[in-house]
C-alpha cells in the first residue's frame, strides 16, 4: 500500500483515536513497512510507540495476518487486550492457553474469512511442527502480511535478556523469503544490532528506523570521587546547584504545580547505601527519602507518590525504581558509584530532563568500589558451575571494563554512547566534562589513577 500523509493520518485516528504520530520516526517507519518492499529494523526508546509501527500496517492489510513473536505471556497479553479494547482483534497463541482457546483461535486462521488481523506468538513456538504447518498455510493462501520481531535484542547473547527459543526464527525467515519481516527493540548496541541482523537473516539492505542517542539536554561527567574531599558534602553541593538551576522556581514555589518542581534520583548499589546516603543528605537539609524493594509495599507507595507530588525532590534508588514512573522534571540522574553497563547506564540516566531542559548526569567514580566490584565479577566467572552462567558472568565482567573505559578515558561522553550504539558522533561541543573542560578532566583522571598531583 503507498498511502498520502492525510489519509494515513485519518486512518490512525479512526483506529487508534491518536490524532498525530508520536514522531517522524514512527511515520516513517509506518511509511516503509505499509510498502513491503523490504525488511524493516526499528530501534526506539521504550514508550515511545513502537508497537504501532507494524500494529497500523498490520491492520491496514487485514484480512492478511501478521504474526507477531514476543517474548512474555505477560506482555503479549496486555497487547491483546489493547487491541481488543480498540476492537482490533488480536489472538495469541501460546503454551498456557486452555485447548478450547486454542481451537477457536485455530478455527479462525484457518477459515476463508479470517478476523485475526494481529496473532501474538512465543518463540519457542516457531519450532513446532503445529506452527510451520500454520505458517505454510497462511502463505500458500496468500494470506500473511507481516512477520513482526518485538524485543528483538533476545535474540542477542551481548545482553541479559537472551533467549536460546529467538535463535529458530532464522530459519523461518528463510522458509518464505518474500514476506517481509519487521524487528524491533528499544536497547540496541551496535553489537546487538549485528545480532539481529544475521541471527534474523533479515533481507539486506533492511529498512533501520533509529532514534539517535545523542541528548544535547544532558550534560554528562564523571567525578572521580578519591580526588574531591568530603563526597558527601560534594554530592550535596551538586544537588543545591541542579535544584537551583531556575531559581525563580523557588521564589513561585507556592505558585506552580509541585509536581512540576525540580527534583533528582541517586542510584546506588545497594539498599544499604540507599539508606545512608538518604540519612547523611536529609541531615544536610535535603529533601531526600529511600526507596528500593525492600520497603514494605505502603512505604514504598508513601516514597513513590511524595516523589511524584513534589513533596520529596530527591530520591536514593536501586535501579530497580523508575519501572513505569515518569517525572519529566528530573534535573539530575547521579550514580553513586558505578552503573553495570553502557546500555544500562545511558537507560537510567536518560531518566533526566525529559522535559528537554538542562539536567545533569553525573558517575562518582571510586577506586575502592571499583576494586571490589571487579574482584566480585571476576570470582563470579570462577564460580559459576553451568556454561550458561559463566558465559552471563564473563559477559557481566566485559560491561564493567567497558564501564571503566568511560569513566577513565578522555573521551567525549555523548562520543562514547554513540560510539557503543552505532550512532555518528554528536556535536557535543560544552555538553560533556570531557568537551568543556579537557584538561581539567585529564589532571583529575591522573590523580585518580596515579595519586599524584602533578
Ligand atoms: P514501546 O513498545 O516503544 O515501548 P508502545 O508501543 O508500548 O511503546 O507505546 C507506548 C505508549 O505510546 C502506548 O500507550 C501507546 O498507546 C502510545 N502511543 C503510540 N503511538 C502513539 C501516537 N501516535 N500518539 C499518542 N500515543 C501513542
Ligand atoms: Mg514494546
Ligand atoms: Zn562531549
């Protein structure tokens, strides 16, 4: 289908009741694939709308199916029932359904008037001989549109989330080579992005939709936290500095919408650390409380809502906060310490200034954690006792080198996360320590590394 814009446009509000495009990217993306001319690689942030990318071209070539593969029962579900909210009718196929499920879902996709338009598929499916047969069908009568690849990255062995079941959808790809399929991810490395590539067989050249990594909002350092004095008073200096960017927000205190207020996360470790740091900053007259999952349920609620209310502007976390909260107004991600990886780190920081004003993001780098974290990998990797784990704990230790190689090189940060997820290199100019203040960084690094002060 080759579509005009406004048409496209009437054709999301009518069944999706949006009335724009999230952005270029997804209509571009949503352009190309509506084409089916080639294979299509989308790699955008989380929340972003990927899930629309192929759901409106799905739809608009329905009665054809397109079978999506995901990876969670969980997220598949809420899926369908998204779709069938918007009264799109999806189906899934999957290992824990009841039999008479399955049988009606069967019976329609083996129907000639097909009401399916979006099948939601596990991997581990792919492999049976139930599934090839379906596939076989639906090609031979001419009716698959898509095959969609959501959380594509599990098909890569480079991050945590690897799925040995991802691994059999080659092979599908090249059974019937004239569909066209669409893979999507939100975390893709560049090593990640070869993965899917070659794992996929995706048909070159394929069609890459990429939001660019590159935040001119964020300023990025690194302070290496042996050269500074007293880091606790240091850290309390740099929160009074991003709170107090905007001053006049605290003259209008009483004026704007507290939730609005300026506010940060410091991500530590561990929960002990949480608690500590929490204590020493709220002696200091921070506006600070703890949260990690240890709280009981209510307290962590208390924690969460005061968060999103404005009633408490900083937070000390594990990393496990943040899953399905969003403050726009965060002007500062500090991590206590450092984080476990690239991707891992550009995701929590990121957290910052989604509004798209200044925030800061900052690494306290020290040589006694740094010590002691690298001996836990490494005895790690000695310990594991199946294959599979010492491949997950070797790939661990090779994220904390790459983790070290960015805090102590000097090298532009915005350079280095583009570098590591593909990207051209951003004009980074004065967003970065490292671009402002070269030498600075440098004299710093050498005490840090060498204890000198030359
Ligand atoms: P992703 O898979 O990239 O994490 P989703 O596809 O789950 O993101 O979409 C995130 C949210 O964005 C969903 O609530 C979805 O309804 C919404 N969304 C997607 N496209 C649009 C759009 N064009 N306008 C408004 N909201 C959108
Ligand atoms: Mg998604
Ligand atoms: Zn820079």
């Amino acid at each position: 289908i080759s579509i005009d814009s406004n048409t496209l446009l009437e054709k999301l509000n009518h069944y999706f009741h949006h009335s724009t495009f999230k952005s270029d990217l997804q209509k571009n993306a949503i352009i190309t694939i509506l084409k089916r001319q080639v294979d299509v690689f989308v790699s955008m942030p989380t929340g972003s709308g990927k899930s629309l990318c192929y759901q409106l071209p799905a739809i608009l070539y329905s009665p054809k199916i397109t079978i999506v593969f995901s990876p969670l029962i969980a997220l598949m579900k809420d899926q369908v029932d998204h779709l069938m909210r918007l009264k799109i009718r999806a189906e899934t196929i999957n290992s824990k359904m009841t039999v008479s499920d399955r049988k009606r879902v069967l019976n329609d996709l083996y129907s000639v008037q097909v009401t399916t338009s979006l099948l939601y598929v596990t991997p581990e499916q792919a492999a049976t001989d139930f599934f090839k047969n379906l596939l076989s069908y639906l090609v031979r009568k001419n009716k698959l549109a898509y095959i969609v690849v959501d959380e594509a990255h599990c098909v890569s062995q480079w991050g945590h989330d690897f799925r040995p079941d991802y691994l059999s959808l080659g092979s599908l790809r090249k059974l019937y080579y004239q569909i066209p399929w669409i893979a999507l991810t939100a975390t893709a490395s560049a090593d990640v992005v070869k993965d899917i590539m070659t794992t996929l067989c995706l048909k070159t050249p394929v069609s890459k939709f990429s939001t660019p990594c590159f935040r001119a909002n964020l300023f990025y350092d690194v302070i290496f936290d042996d050269t500074i004095g007293n880091s606790y008073q240091h850290l309390k200096e740099f929160i009074d500095l991003c709170l107090c960017d905007d001053i006049n927000c605290l003259k209008n205190e009483a004026n704007i919408n507290p939730s609005k207020q300026p506010c940060g996360i410091i991500y530590c470790r561990t929960r002990d650390l949480t608690e500590e740091i929490a204590t020493v900053l709220s002696r200091r007259g921070v506006s600070v409380a703890p949260y990690h999952a240890g709280l009981k349920d209510k307290e962590r609620l208390a924690v969460q809502e005061a968060f999103m209310s404005g009633h408490i502007q900083v937070i000390t976390a594990t990393v496990s906060f943040g899953m399905g909260i969003d403050k726009s107004t965060v002007r500062f991600v500090v991590h206590w310490g450092m984080p476990s990886s690239i991707p891992a780190y550009y995701q929590e920081s990121g957290r910052a200034g989604r509004d798209g004003e200044l925030a800061r993001c900052r690494i306290y780098h020290s040589k006694k954690e740094k010590n002691s974290l690298d001996f836990i990998l490494k005895s790690a990797i000695t310990q594991a006792k199946t294959q599979d784990k010492q491949k997950k704990a070797k790939s661990s230790y090779q994220m904390f080198l790459k983790m070290i190689q960015y805090c102590e090189s000097v090298l532009c940060r915005h350079g280095f996360f583009a570098d590591y997820f593909g990207d051209t290199k951003p004009e980074c100019i004065d967003k970065c320590d490292v671009c402002s203040n070269k030498e600075g960084v440098k004299l710093d690094l050498d005490v840090f590394i060498y204890g000198i002060n030359s």
